[in-house]
C-alpha cells in the first residue's frame, strides 16, 4: 500500500529556467526533474522521481549520465536514450523535514555540447509515521459499549488483520454471539473526515467478518463495522448482522450502522498481543 504526499514538480520548470543561461551562453539541451514523497508501510518514506531531456535546439537530446542527488548527494545515475529521453527512480528518503532532489547532466549531450547543466526541486517530507492502517486495532472503553438493543463487553478488542487474536461479544436480551479468535476478512480505512483522536491512529473505521458461537452453538456469522469519531464517543458508530452460517436467511441480529448509545470506541496504533 502507498500513500502519495503530494506532487512538487511543478517547482522544477522555475528551476530549469534559471538555468537555461549559464555564463551567458545558451545551452542547446537541459535535464528537468520532479520529484514526490511516497509512504510505503514496509520500506518507508521514499523519494519517487522522473528526469527528462529538455531540448531549447535541433538534436536528440541524449545524455549517458545523468546524476540524482539527494541534498548534493548522489543517490542514482540514468541516461537521457531515445525514444522517451527520460528515466525515473525511487529511493530511500534521508532524514529531515525536506529534501532537495537534483539531476545533473555529467558527461557530454549527443550533439557535443558540454555537460554541467543541473535543474532541482523541494520535496517536503511527511511528519505522520508511515504505518500501514493494518497495523491499528480497535478497542472497546467504559462500563460497556451499547447500540440499539446490543450490548458488546468491555473486553473488545479487534485487530486490523487476520492472524492477530480478537475478542469480540454481543448480548442482546438473554441472547448473546461470542466470535471466535480469528477474522476471516477485516478492512481498515481512514477517512479524513473523521476526527478520531485522541489518541493518534492510523484508521478511524473497522469492517469485520467473523465466525462464532450464538447462545453456545457454532456455526454463526457476525458482519460488523466499528467507527471512532472522537471523544467523549458520542458520535462513535457501531453496526452488528449475525446469520446462521450454513443458512443466511436465519438473521439472529441486525442492528444498522448508528450512534453508541453508551460507551466508547477506541482505535489505536497495535502493539504486541499475546
């Protein structure tokens, strides 16, 4: 999964143009560059980046070695070759708040011309941990968490894979589903609409399918959706469908997606369990 940061290329043209001219002799070729932050859960912040051959005359515009630096360090080498006169890249953001991203034309153009041109461009880097919303959990706070005529135990707690162990249980009258450890599909999602702190999290929405035991017989299916909004959690949503599995229409519970009457709902970063 990645997450793109926004796009700072459009810098680079004011870049380049500054440079066309350099000790008062036009260049007949050019390299470009733009450049964006890209979050990836697993490798981290990245820097993906595309450099191209700006042509101001006749010619090919190739180059064998064009140069990529990361704050005037080099970080990857590519050629201006037909037919595109382009190349892109990606690699490991440095440290700091931001980065200039860099090409620059090192051997001689195609027509002749000397190198020595360079075009840059600013990428600010994100401030949010780069955390996949599948490393979040949600959790279940006060004396019980209420919604229409289901009460779920206080002991909630709902992780965003499927090898973690869950618990989940819902009463309802002298009626009661207890979900077995395992999810057998979660979906985990941060709607920037949502304001779910505190405390800080990478998802604010939890849709879940589970098996489990209704009134202590197996073979019962929960779909569920848990939905942080904030605190005091008042505004936070819950809905619960339990089915007999081998038979659907034997609907046991439906209670739409609605306001907590009582309680809490907590998403979270996760940690280690047990």
């Amino acid at each position: 999964m990645q997450v793109r940061l926004g796009l700072l290329s459009a810098a680079s043209l004011l870049a380049v143009a500054s440079q066309i001219f350099m000790g008062g002799t036009a260049f007949a070729h050019h390299p470009t560059i733009g450049a964006e932050a890209v979050c990836d859960p697993v490798t981290g912040v990245s820097i993906n980046y595309t450099s191209e051959s700006w042509l101001l005359s006749d010619g090919g515009g190739a180059n064998p070695q064009i140069d990529i630096l990361f704050n005037n360090v080099k970080v990857d080498q590519g050629a201006y070759a037909s037919p595109t006169y382009a190349f892109s890249g990606s690699q490991p953001a440095p440290a700091g708040d931001t980065v200039i991203v860099t090409a620059v034309a090192v051997a001689n153009w195609d027509d002749g011309d000397p190198g020595g041109q360079s075009a840059s461009t600013s990428v600010t880097l994100p401030t949010e941990p780069c955390t996949a919303t599948g490393l979040g959990r949600f959790t279940g706070g006060g004396f019980q968490v209420r919604v229409g005529a289901a009460r779920v135990t206080r002991g909630l707690t709902v992780h965003c894979d499927l090898l973690l162990s869950n618990n989940l249980e819902v009463n309802w009258g002298k009626k009661k589903f207890h979900m077995t450890e395992h999810l057998a599909t979660v979906e985990c999602s941060d709607d920037p609409a949502i304001d779910q702190t505190p405390p800080a999290a990478p998802l604010d929405t939890l849709i879940g399918v589970g098996t489990g035991r209704y009134n202590n017989v197996d073979g019962y299916t929960i779909l569920f959706t848990l939905v942080d909004a904030g605190e005091p959690g008042s505004s936070d949503q819950a809905a619960f469908y339990i089915y007999e599995t081998a038979n659907p229409g034997n609907v046991v519970l439906n209670i739409p997606l609605q306001n907590l009457d009582g309680g809490n709902l907590q998403a979270h970063y996760d940690q280690p369990h047990k």
